[in-house]
C-alpha cells in the first residue's frame, strides 16, 4: 500500500476525524507490521505542531513561531509576519543562508571561545543585536519593555523603533542605557529637528536612519490577515482599525514620516544636525555605498526592512558582499533579515558584517512569552554561534574570514 492509500483513509469521514490521533490508532495497531506502525507514527508526530509550554522548552528559534501564531490577532501576526507582493524577499532572506556553506578548520584550541567584538568603541560581548521593530504593544502588553529588560539581561544592544509604544526615554531607564535609535524621518523639517533633538537630549549614541521605505510599500498578506480579524479594535485603536496603536515619540508633531523627495542633501542636512553617529538602514547596493562613504556616513545597515520593503528577490545576505566590498573598512556594516540560526550569524560575520540583528525572532518570543521569550531566543541563537565557532575552528570573532565560506 502507497502513501496516497493511507493518506486516502486518514481522510475518510467516520474512521477519524483527528489525522493525529487516526495515525496514532495506526501506530499501536498489533495487525499492521513493525515498519508500518514505526512510518505511521512518525507521520502522527510530524503532522502536530510543536508547541511551547514555556520559552526554557524551546530548543531552537523557529519553536517559538507557531507559540506566537497562536496567541496573536490575525491583525497583529499579519503585520509582523508578512512581506510585500508575495512574500518572496522575505523567504528569499532565510533560504540564501542555506545557500552557504561552511569550511571548519580542524586541530584548533577552541575551549575559550570569545564572542566579542567592538563598535565604535564599544566592546559588545557578541554581535547580535536587536532590531528596531515598531508596535510592540501590539505582541504583547510590555512591548518595547519586556524586550529592553531582555536586551539588558543578556547584555545585547538594543536599536529602538522610532514608531515604538514607549517613548525612548522610558526605554532608556529599562535598558539601563539609552538604546541606539532608529529614525523614520518626517515629511516637515521643523519636526525632524524637534525629534532629532529629544532623541539626543536622552543620551542615544547612534541615529538610524532607515531609508528603504521612502517610496511606500505594498502589503496584500497583511491586509488579508487584517479583513480576518472581527474583533473591536476601537480601545487600542482610536482612529479605527489600521491605525497606529502608540506612537508617544511623534507627540506634538506631524505624524507624518518617510518623506518620498528625501535626498543624499537631506543626508548631509541630517548629519549636521546632531553629534550622535547617524547610520543609514537599508542600503543594499555598492553604489549607494560607495556613496554614503561619500557623504560622512558612520555605518550602514545592510537590510530590506525583513522583506517587507519591495519585491526586490535580493537577500540581504546576498547583498552584504557588495556593500563590505564597497566601504573598504571605512565604516562599520551591520546586517539584518532572515537571521534564524547561530550558523546564519556566523555567515553573515564571515561575509564581513560587524553586528548581526534579528527582528521576527524576538518578537516570536515576546508574543508568548514576554520577556523569558526574547531573553531565551537570544540565548539560543548566542549558544549556537559559540558551538558554530568552536567547531568551524574559529574561537574568537577575528578569526571568522570569508575563507570559511562558500557560496553557491
């Protein structure tokens, strides 16, 4: 018997309902052989999602998606979890790191494996880093906090949304340290300057100004998900479904941002306007680069904001080379998107990156989990980049090279 035969009853109505519970009654069944039950109950085990009971059970990142999915909105998992057009950059961003293969060397002392690395000074303990992700609240109630208290736990760098429900001030004395801060820019000068300086004003060191949304982005996934939620949105939403929940840092200012006529001049207005380093998020390219060197940039963020900026095809794994080849080491280079594995950090590193950052993953573990959920993704993912390094023959971060990587 084939498996379309067995697949053909697991779906007879009246035999089991339940196809788990259908192939379970087929594993323990004493009439079928040895080699039937082992298949049948393979199938009853890979058929039923794996769901967390707490974030210590997770073994991997990926085991904290479904335990998001099933707590969120159809709304708020759509608009975390979906792309532009059909979704194919942001599958294109996790499929390119198995696209790449690793090279270990052998007979290297390993046994003091050390993560550090430095950034404009500062030394971090490893390279990830938490990606501005805006809207927190709507993944769970502590928001922007649970996930800095987290970042502060595990001593990781912490880049907050500029569209984040708790004001960067508030963030800060949770942190424990003011965070990086990303920037959306306004459509009205007078409240880019007003924004710019509150920012300073609480201590951030960096400004990130994101530059791939400029143009606007088309969303069907999201909006499908969005016309299959019937709740009443009116408490979170004031303005109606759709509508931003918080943004406490645009108070008092026109809340329009990502102006479409925004230049390299707008730039060099942004650069001159504060003291803090101002880095450019979502240069994907060796020309925009190249440029960016040009213009006094202090790094860059090689990213298409998760794919969730246009259809481009292009990963941004793919894209790192180009932007490291361009910069020649004048500037740091930061990657994020598609990053779900320690093996993906440490590709990214190999492929010249200085800090490696993870958007869905942690927000997988603040939907379920809170705070213990982005504390143990993080954990996770630091774990399996030291056993990465260990068994590629690299113990500390010098030692990861594009020579321990191959690309298809």
């Amino acid at each position: 018997m084939g498996f379309g035969f067995w697949d053909f009853l697991a779906n007879l109505r009246g035999v089991h309902t339940n196809r788990r519970e259908f192939f379970q009654f087929l594993a323990a069944s004493t009439v079928l052989t040895p080699s039937v039950r082992a298949w049948a109950q393979q199938l009853a085990v890979s058929h039923e999602p794996f769901v967390l009971m707490s974030a210590k059970d997770a073994l991997q990142v990926m085991d904290f998606e479904e335990a998001a999915r099933r707590v969120l909105s159809p709304a708020h998992w759509g608009y975390m979890a979906s792309g532009v057009d059909d979704d194919l950059t942001l599958k294109a961003n996790v499929e390119a790191f198995t696209h790449i293969r690793l090279k270990p060397r052998r007979l290297v002392d390993v046994s003091k494996p050390d993560l550090s690395t430095d950034v404009f000074g500062v030394r971090w303990e490893t390279p990830l880093f938490i990606c501005p992700v805006g809207g927190q609240r709507a993944f769970h109630p502590q928001g922007e906090m649970a996930t800095a208290a987290a970042a502060k736990a595990k001593r990781h760098t912490m880049i907050l949304s500029n569209v984040t429900t708790y004001a960067v001030e508030d963030v800060a004395k949770t942190l424990g340290t003011p965070p990086w801060q990303q920037l959306f820019l306004s459509h009205k000068w007078a409240a880019t300057e007003k924004m710019v300086k509150r920012i300073e004003d609480a201590g951030c060191p960096v400004l990130v100004w994101t530059v791939d949304l400029l143009a606007g982005r088309n969303t069907p996934t999201m909006t499908r998900f969005a016309r299959q939620d019937t709740r009443n949105c009116v408490a979170c939403h004031p303005g109606g479904a759709g509508t931003p929940i918080f943004r406490p840092m645009y108070d008092g200012l026109d809340g329009r941002f990502n102006p479409p006529d925004a230049t390299w001049a707008t730039f060099d207005r942004l650069k001159k306007l504060t003291r803090m380093k101002v880095l450019l998020k979502g240069i994907d390219s060796a020309e925009d680069a190249q440029l960016a060197v040009q213009h006094g940039v202090d790094g860059l963020v090689v990213s298409n904001h998760g794919g969730r900026a246009a259809e481009t095809l292009r990963a941004t794994i793919d894209c790192l080379p180009e932007v490291v080849e361009a910069v020649r080491g004048r500037v740091p280079v930061f990657l994020d998107g598609g990053v779900r594995h320690g093996t993906d950090i440490y590709k990214a590193l190999a492929s010249g990156a200085r800090g490696v950052g993870i958007g869905r993953p942690y927000i997988w573990g603040l939907s379920a989990f809170a705070q213990d959920g982005v504390q143990r993704v993080v954990e996770i993912l630091r774990a399996e980049l030291t056993l990465t390094m260990k068994q590629m023959g690299t113990p500390t971060i010098k030692d990861i090279s594009a020579a321990r990587v191959a690309r298809a």
